[in-house]
C-alpha cells in the first residue's frame, strides 16, 4: 500500500471526527511516512509497520471519543464511546457491551423506582377523586412517606450514576489499552 493509498483510506475511515482533528492526524501520518522515507525504507514497509488504516482509525475514534466523555460526560458521549470501544475487536462486543448493558439495566430501574415512589402522592389524590370513600389516615401517611423515600432514591441515583459512569469510562480506557497492544508495566 502506497503512502497515498493509506492517508486516503484512513481519511475516508476517520470522516466522523472533526476536520481540525482528521487534518492534524493525517498530517502526522504524512511526517512518518517522510521519516520513514529518509531512512530508507519504501512507502510499503512503512505502510505495513503502522498497520490497517481502518484498524488504526478504530483506535484514533476510540480514543477521541473517550476523551470526548472526560470533558463532557453526556449521555451520547458515553454511548458513542462505548461503542467506538465495542468496534475495536469482536472480543469487546462481549467485554464491553455485556456490562454495558447490565450497568444500564440496574441504572433505568433505580432512577424508575426513584420516581415512581416520588409520584405515589399524585396517584394517591387520583384514587381519592375516583373513589372519594376510600380515603384514609394510613394510606396518605403511607404515600408521603414512599416520596419521600423516592426522593432519597433519586438524589442517591444521581450521585451513584456520576460514580457509575466515571467508572466504567476508567473500564472503557483500560480496555481500549488491552486491546491496543497489552499492558505495559506502568507506574503506580
């Protein structure tokens, strides 16, 4: 593959990031073929010894993204993080979305739970007005008390999602650098 070929193909592959951002890698990737040539090797080898474009774009997207969800962790920056993450290797599809999916599933049923305790009032009063002769002490009390209950659910679920999600973005990085390459002895 000629220098040409692969900025082209890695170009076409990394059309989702910012033009600023695809410009500064391509011009990175015209340096190294540069220096690559100055020592005397061929566009070829050079081309073979960074690898695929499509593989190194997959990894250039899910970095971005990852650092896309530490400035600015919205919900559409984790997904798409997550998925940049799940498109790495067939490997990921299991590592990643598994948890991923879990992790949503008991987030969704605590914020659910959260409100639905917070309402009981309102569905209180409406039993009221549709059947007026009903009404007891116990059962406002008791109502009151389940929003109360969802209100400490909610604020709880708002701090343990923070918790949550900056979690599993640590999870997202480091499976992104096992995936890349294996773990290097870092320092601790």
């Amino acid at each position: 593959m000629t220098k040409d070929q692969f900025v082209s193909s890695l170009s076409l592959a990394l059309k989702r990031l910012p033009v600023e951002e695809r410009e500064d890698i391509i011009r990175d990737i015209e340096e190294h073929f540069a220096f690559g040539l100055e020592e005397g090797k061929t566009e070829e080898q050079i081309a073979e010894s960074l690898g695929s474009p499509q593989h190194m774009a997959k990894e250039i997207l899910a970095s971005y993204h990852l650092d896309q969800v530490e400035t600015t962790a919205t919900a559409g920056n984790v997904f798409r993080a997550v998925w940049a993450v799940v498109g790495l290797s067939f490997f990921n599809v299991v590592i990643v979305l598994g948890p991923f999916l879990a992790i949503l599933g008991i987030l969704a049923s605590g914020w659910i739970s959260g409100a639905a305790f917070t309402v009981t009032p309102l569905m209180f009063l409406l039993s009221i007005v549709v059947f007026p002769a009903s009404f007891e002490w116990f059962d406002l009390f008791f109502t009151l008390l389940l929003s109360g209950l969802g209100l400490f659910i909610g604020i709880g679920m708002y701090y343990l999602t923070k918790v949550i999600f900056r979690g599993f973005v640590r999870y997202l990085k480091f499976n992104t650098r096992l995936v890349k390459g294996g773990l290097k002895h870092e320092p601790a």
